[in-house]
C-alpha cells in the first residue's frame, strides 16, 4: 500500500459523496411533487419512505466524512515515521473508525442540510397544497410565475443564474452552493472572515455552518428554466 493510493481511494469516495448529494437532491423532488397532490394516507407514507431514503443517505455521507477524517489523521501520522507503520495502516483506520462510529447517534441524521431541506421542502409543499382550492388553480399558477420572474436567481458571486443555491440563516441572502464554499474556504486560509458578498449587507462572517440548501428555490429556478425552453 502507498498514501498515492490511499489518496486516489479518498478522492473516489469525495466523488461518491457528490453522487449521494445529487441523489438526496432528487428524492427531495419526487418528494416534493407528492406533496404538491398527495391527499390521502397512502401518501404521506410514500414521503415516510423517502424521507428514509434522505435519511439513509445522509447516514452514508456523514460516515464517509468521518472515514475520510480518519484516514488522513491516521496517514498523516504516518508519514513522519518508518516506513514499516504502513503495514498496520489498513488497521489502525478500522479500528480509528470503529471507535468514531460507536460515538455517533442517528439522531444527529436529523440535522444533515439535505434532511432538513427535504422536511422544509415538504413543509412548504403541503402548506401551499393545503391553501389551494380547485375554483383558484389556474390563478394561482399564473401568480407563482409572475413571482418567479421577479424574483432574483443570480447568484451574488457569480453573477449567473444559481444551480444549487443555499439561504444564510443569519442575514437569509441566497448563493450559489460552491460559489461561496470556496469563498468561506479562501478567506479562512488567509485567516480573515468571510462578509456577506450581498452590497449592503452587515453580515461580516460566513460560515458554511450558517448555509442551508434551499430546495423550494431550486425547483423554482429549475422550472423556470423549463418553462424558458418551452417558449
């Protein structure tokens, strides 16, 4: 075993968690289009099992992280002794990992940003459906797109329409998901903090703690986009 093939297996696994994130971004979807018409019991079980889905998926990324944390402890580590250690690398990473594990509750599961966006999400949904009557359908649709061309899509930082776009929880200014990732990542290895790239915003410091995928936002953007091709 060396660490350029450990590393090449990390970076396999950080691609395999942009797969799961695309994946919970999907089920939060189909989700949300059945709670847009879902009326009886049959379907708030079928969002039961989605949200298990969200769930199970949210479980498989957090434990990736922790592998991943793990390894490059335990590698770096490693390099500043004998060469033999590496032998006992495969190892020393199960049972580092094993011992992380056993001090994870599932209940935690419920905090993942994707989690949370899928309950927002349906949240938002049911409360819309609930609103909705069969006399106002049609003035109603025509009232969400004349709402979605006036509201702005542009990410602050990039200045292009959003494609993952993510709500500060403290100043509630929308960006683009890898847009201000990098942003926060960049300023915090210069050792500064992170302002609100919103003008006029009094927001100093950007976390990615404080950022939560806005899912109804994202549909919004994406049916417009359809909308736009139909024409």
């Amino acid at each position: 075993m060396s660490l350029s093939a450990v590393h090449g297996t990390l970076s396999s696994l950080k691609s395999c968690q942009n797969d799961i994130n695309t994946g919970m971004d999907i089920v939060t979807d189909v989700a949300m289009d059945l709670a847009e018409t879902q009326d009886n019991v049959n379907g708030n079980n079928s969002l039961k099992e989605l949200q298990d889905v969200t769930l199970e998926c949210a479980k498989l990324d957090r434990d990736i992280n922790h592998f991943v944390n793990v390894v490059q402890q335990v590698t770096s580590d490693v390099t500043s002794q004998q060469p033999e250690a590496m032998f006992s690398l495969s190892e020393t990473v199960k049972r580092q990992f094993e011992l992380n594990l056993s001090q994870l509750s599932d209940a935690e599961l419920h905090h993942h940003p994707k989690v949370l966006a899928f309950k927002e999400g349906i949240r938002n949904c049911q409360d819309q459906a609930g609103q909705e009557t069969a006399g106002n359908l049609q003035e109603l649709d025509e009232d969400i797109a004349v709402t979605q061309s006036q509201m702005n899509f542009t990410c602050p930082l990039t200045t292009v329409e959003m494609v993952n776009p993510v709500k500060n929880k403290k100043c509630n200014h929308h960006y683009d998901e890898e847009a201000i990732v990098n942003l926060i990542r960049n300023r915090h290895s210069q050792r500064k903090k992170c302002r609100c790239p919103v003008v006029g915003c009094a927001n100093s410091d950007v976390k990615e703690s404080d950022l939560v995928p806005d899912q109804v936002l994202r549909r919004r953007i994406q049916n417009q986009k359809r909308n736009s091709n139909k024409i």
